[in-house]
C-alpha cells in the first residue's frame, strides 16, 4: 500500500536480452526494437499481475494491514483468517454480553 512498484520500473530493473522469447533473431536489437520488446514485456508483466497473480491472492488468502506492524501487510490462508476471526468473535461475544437462561429473560 505505502511502496509501490509500477511495471515501467520493474521493467527498467531487468535485463531484457535474458528474456528468451524476447530476442531478436539476429541477437542484436535497434533501439525501436528494444523499445518494443520493453513494451511487450510490460504488457505481458501487466496481464500476469492483473489476470493471474492478484486473483490467486484474492481467492487464497485473506490480505490485511496490522497496526502493531507499521507498513507490513499480512497474509493468511483464507480457512486460517476464518479461524482467527470466528475465535475473535466468540471472545467478543463472551466479554460483553450476558447469558441469561429463560427464566431470567422473563
């Protein structure tokens, strides 16, 4: 949430010439081509995150800040973050209400 990395910088970052299917045949790119190849490569780079990564993440885990933990984000399991929630719940539940039986409810 508080550092972001955009795909233009994550691209600026890698070396474009290890990406096989990017090379160019003859092994040496114009600068047109090497802009292109950047391009393609952003491209695909955005669809994986958009398409494949952050939906895996949304449907797996249950993704959250801390307040005890400045800057950190947390991921559970989504059946993990059931757990921790329902028990939460429960200890909510017991601290602040009352039970009563029926006939103190009358």
């Amino acid at each position: 949430r508080y550092q972001q990395m955009s795909v233009g910088m994550f691209v600026k970052k890698m070396k474009l010439s290890m990406v096989k299917w990017l090379k160019n045949q003859t092994g040496h790119a114009s600068l047109t081509d090497s802009l292109k190849q950047a391009e393609l490569f952003s491209t695909f780079i955005r669809w994986i995150m958009d398409e494949v990564i952050i939906p895996t993440l949304k449907t797996f885990f249950y993704i959250t800040e801390s307040s005890a933990h400045r800057n950190l984000i947390f991921y559970y399991r989504k059946p993990v973050w059931f757990e921790v929630t329902k028990l939460a719940l429960h200890f909510q539940e017991d601290s602040m209400l009352l039970h009563k039986t029926k006939e103190q409810a009358e």
